[in-house]
C-alpha cells in the first residue's frame, strides 16, 4: 500500500513542473499584450522573454532537484 502512495506522490510532483513554464508564460503573454508597439517587435520580445525564462526555470529546477548520488 506505501509502495501505491508513493507512486501517487511522483506522478503528481512530475505533473507540477510545468506549473513554473505556465505561469511564466502566461505572466509573458500579459505583459507583452498591453505593449503598443510594432507586431515584429512584440513578437521579438515574446520569443526572447521565453527562451530566456525557459533557461532561468531550468536552471533552478536543476539546483534545486536532489539527485540521488551514485
């Protein structure tokens, strides 16, 4: 029955790590819809913001993971 549990507990921490991506990007669309500017301006910030948060989130997820050592 643990064993049961514990699958359940790591199928729902592996569902949260797109929780950080959908925030972000959401946060992104937001700020970059009430811009007036040109459309290949936004579109330019919109691709730069993402990779950017992409490479941060991952980053830290990273750092912040264990890993069990070998």
């Amino acid at each position: 029955m643990s064993n049961l549990n514990n699958q359940r507990l790591k199928l729902k921490l592996h569902q949260l790590r797109l929780v950080p991506y959908l925030a972000i990007g959401s946060l992104i669309f937001y700020l970059n819809s009430n811009l007036d500017l040109n459309y290949i301006v936004k579109g330019y910030l919109v691709l730069m913001e993402s990779q950017l948060c992409i490479i941060v989130i991952y980053l830290l997820t990273a750092k912040f993971t264990n890993k069990p050592d070998k």
